[in-house]
C-alpha cells in the first residue's frame, strides 16, 4: 500500500512552502490495519514503528535538507488557544494547540482523528502556523488567534493569508451535546447556524404509529433530538471574521468518520485508532 499525502492546490503554487495532510495508507503499524501509516505514540503501537512512519512520512514530503531530515515539532495537545512562536525545536514537547515560525528546516505538526488541522500560510513574509481545532479549542477561537498572532510576529496582513482546513469529523457525524451548543451559544451570535437538529428515526414507529400513540399532547411520544455540530464552518467564519478573504480558504471535503478506509477517526473507531498530522514548513533562503 503506497504511502498517500493529502495537499492543498493552492499551497503547492508556493515554492518555499512544504505542507501535507496525511492518510492512514502506507506505513509500518499493524494494530490499525495491516500497513497504516500511524503518526502519533498511541498506547498499543509500538515506538519505533511510529518512528519509522514519521521517516517515511517526511521523505514522501520532501521535508530534507542534503538527506537530513527537518526536524518535527509536536506538541502536548490541550485543548486550548496557546500558540506558540517556534524560532527551534524545544527540546521537551510544548503545552498548547498552535505554533508558528517564520524559520526555515523544521516541521510543525499537529496531530489529529477528528478534530480539524488548519494551516495558515503568509505568502508575503514566508510565515506560517498549524492549529489543533477541537470544538473546545474552537470555542477559544484558536484559529482567529492564530492570525493575529501571525500579524503581531511577523507582520502578517489577513489578505494575504492563504488558509486550509484540513480533514476532520464533518456535521454529517458530528453528534454533540446541548452543553456544548450552550458554550458555543455563549461566544457566538451566529452560533445556532453552526448546529443542525435531527431526529432519531424508528422505522417500526414510523410504520405502525397507532403502537406508541400516548394520553400527552400532541398523541404521540417524541423521539429524541440529536445536535450536530458543523465545526468545519465554525472555523471557516472565524477565518474570514479574521480577515482571510473567503476565495484564499481551503476546505478538504472528507469527513474522517465517514472514511475510515482512507483516515483515522476516534469515533468512528470507538477510540481504537492512530494519529494523522497536518504538517507544515518553510524552506531556507
């Protein structure tokens, strides 16, 4: 099975720029599948087999300078809005859910089996970030951070940005709780365009109703309401509130839950599963 890169058309215009989203297809882990490229040190997989993935998953990236390897920056994923400004690897992982640099030869990497990776790119100053974008992070609006934070490091006009919303968990799976609306509901204006209200379907109730008829009004028991969450738009509105012209954001159309033969999904594998990471760096001078 070959090892597979997902890219972005309009970041591959950029000669200095290396990006990628990767797959689950192409590496050396047997505990999700025979050849998946896992990326991330989950319990269960063995250290050195993930090592080995990261090599193959650099070189296929072209992420080298004379045959050495770039460095891979990772971090201690929270949940949060911590960004960081990454100059060199640290030596321990940082704390937080975004990094950017303007420097050359490194690798930042943000893991992910659902939640969103977003890369921002500034195609004026040779800067750009990797963002962790859960609802938690979302509803900290990590990723409006993140281009501020790109314009007070580096100078970073928003017109200039060019944004892409990797794979992630899409509202067609994304069921989520009321408390989590209410959270949204409590930062957002627009937050009730983000959820979508479905209900549960009962094909017996639906073809023999005179079976679940009730004395309440209006006759007939209710079914439950399931809430999704549209979090691939909530980070789209958030860029563009930001200033990112609509046209320069990308957005992968795959959902992970429903892809499960192509990507990693926490839910779609009852949290069995690997890590992907949505990578990007910028070439030296």
């Amino acid at each position: 099975m070959p090892l597979e890169i997902l890219t972005v058309p309009a970041f591959t215009t950029i000669p200095w720029l290396v990006h990628g989203f990767s797959t689950r297809k192409g590496g050396f882990s047997r505990l999700y599948g025979g050849g998946a490229l896992n990326l991330g040190f989950t319990k269960g997989d063995s250290h050195a087999n993930v090592e080995r993935n990261r090599e193959a998953f650099e070189r296929k990236l072209g992420a080298f300078t004379r045959k050495r390897l770039w460095p891979l920056v990772t971090l201690r994923q929270i949940h949060s809005d911590l960004i960081h400004g990454v100059e060199r690897p640290p030596k321990t992982p940082l704390a937080g859910d975004g990094m950017v640099t303007d420097r050359g030869e490194m690798l930042l990497g943000i893991q992910t089996a659902d939640c969103l990776p977003v890369i921002l790119v500034d195609t004026k100053n040779r800067a750009a970030g990797v963002f962790h974008a859960g609802w938690r992070g979302t509803v900290k609006r990590i990723v409006e951070k993140g281009v501020g934070e790109m314009r007070g490091r580096f100078g970073t006009r928003p017109k200039d940005v060019k944004a892409a919303i990797g794979p992630g968990i899409h509202a067609c799976c994304y069921k989520v709780g009321e408390e989590v609306r209410e959270d949204f509901r409590s930062q957002f204006a627009y937050a009730d365009k983000l959820f979508q209200e479905v209900k549960e379907s009962d094909p017996v109730r639906e073809k023999y109703p005179l079976l679940f008829l009730t004395a309440r009004a209006p006759g007939h028991s209710e079914l439950p309401v399931n809430i999704f969450l549209d979090l691939v738009e909530a980070n789209r509105r958030q860029l563009t509130d930001a200033g990112v012209p609509p046209g320069n954001i990308y957005i992968s159309p795959l959902c992970t839950n429903c892809r499960t033969d192509l990507l990693f999904s926490h839910r779609g594998e009852q949290g069995i599963t690997g890590r992907m990471l949505g990578v990007v760096g910028v070439r030296s001078k």
